[in-house]
C-alpha cells in the first residue's frame, strides 16, 4: 500500500531476518539500495542481513560504506565493532568502539559495549574504568552495579559485596543481580546466607547452569556433600555443549568431593 514508506520497509526487513528469511530480507535491501542510492539505508540494512548470514567481513563493508555514505551514529558504531570482533578483529573493533566513546562521552549504550568487549577480551582494569564512569550519572542502575560488582570480585577488590547488595536493593527480583550477591556471600563464608539467595535466583532463571553451579558450592561449603554432587551433575550434562570453562570448573569440583 505505500512501498515508499521507509520505516515499513526497514521494519519488514528487521521481521524477515528474525524469522530466517534471508533471501527475502536480502531483495529487499537490494531494491532499497536501487531506490535510495546514496542514502546508506540500503547498505546497513544489507549489513545486518550479512551478519545473520555469519558472513561478517561481507557486513563490515556494508556498515562502513554505510558510514562513509550517511555519516555515523551509535547504533551503526556498535554494529561495525559487532560486525569487526564476530569476524576476528578485535583490536581493531575495540580501537574503533574506543574510539567513537571517546568523541561521544554521553553514549551510554555503546560504553556499556565497550566495557563488555573489554570483559570478553579480560582486560578488566578497562571494563572497571568504564563501568565507574557510567556509574557516576546512574548510581542506582541495577545493571551497572551489578557488573561492578562482578568485576570487583574477579579482581579482588572489597567493594564487591558492597556493589552487589546495592544491586540487589535496587532489582531485588533480578536473577542476576540475586546469584551475583549469593555467589559473593558464598565465597566470603556465608554459604546458607548464600545459598538462599542463589535458590531465588535459580527459580527465575532455572535454565541458567552457572547459577546451579554456585548453589552445589554453597552445598559444598556447608557439607551437604551428595545434595552437591547431584547438583554438580546436572551442571556438567547442561553445560557439556556450550560452555567449556563451566565445565571444567565442575569437574574440579566433582574431584574434590570424590565417587
């Protein structure tokens, strides 16, 4: 009824890659590109179809033509670093999102990208360092204190529990807000006051395995040796697939505590 509106088109396309029509979306950003030349509307959407597709260095060059056509912005900045690191280039994709940050102090969602990146990649001093400055406009953002929290633990630093019950104050029914302040009170000593915590997180997030994963070693802790093991047991069939770390973690565990 009205091929030119653009946001329609955009919106179908953005439908048929959810639902796996590639072809489909992939026309349709072709007859985009012959009726808007020049615009880089075509382009992007042609990248997102790319990056469905796994076809990532085929999406890099739509989403910088993109660029280089229509200028960018902080949706299509966190793309083309998606598009780089799926492809293999990380520095290169950290350097351009580091970058675009830089110049753009109030963009909360691609310094929240980047401090993620930076987590994929364990340079954790850099995600601490971007989380703090997101976190000193939005001091009661569930997510962010959470993270920090997170971090603070990996790196050791005694703030953990102090961001983690902060967290949990502020997203009480938030899974993951729960297993992170569970999982700190466990490794401070507090096993039952963390395994409670850690039983409500696993109720709302029950197909999360490393959730269970914390609950076994809070039975651990508190001797409830065969309640651990058959914990241990279904995190190991959940994770076997997917997660090698996790699964080697559980092995360890599963050592210690013997047949």
């Amino acid at each position: 009824m009205a091929p030119d509106n653009l946001a329609a088109q955009q919106e179908i396309i953005k439908l048929e890659i959810h639902l796996g029509k590639l072809d489909a979306a992939r026309e349709r950003t072709e007859e985009l590109l012959l009726t808007m030349p020049g615009s880089g509307v075509g382009e992007w959407l042609r990248g997102d179809v790319m990056m469905a597709r796994k076809n990532y260095p085929a999406a890099v060059a739509d989403y910088q033509t993109s660029i280089d056509l229509a200028g960018g912005s902080s949706v299509l900045a966190i793309r083309i670093y998606k598009a780089r690191f799926s492809a293999g280039q990380r520095d290169e994709a950290i350097e351009l999102l580091e970058t675009w940050v830089g110049a753009h102090k109030d963009d909360y969602e691609a310094a929240r990208t980047l401090a993620g990146a930076y987590i994929s990649v364990r340079r954790l001093s850099k995600a601490i360092e971007v989380h703090e400055k997101m976190i000193a406009d939005r001091p009661n953002d569930p997510k962010l204190l959470n993270n920090l929290a997170w971090l603070y633990q990996r790196t050791g630093d005694k703030r953990a529990l102090t961001f983690a019950m902060r967290a949990y104050q502020n997203a009480p029914k938030d899974p993951s807000a729960t297993d992170t302040l569970g999982w700190i009170l466990v490794q401070s000593g507090q096993a039952a006051r963390g395994l409670k915590l850690l039983r409500q997180a696993n109720a709302r997030a029950a197909r999360q395995p490393r959730i269970r994963f914390h609950m076994a070693v809070a039975l651990k802790q508190l001797n409830r040796l065969d309640e651990a093991r058959e914990e241990l047991k279904a995190v190991l069939q959940a994770a076997k697939k997917s997660d090698p770390e996790l699964v080697r973690e559980v092995q360890e565990q599963l050592d210690s505590l013997g047949k």
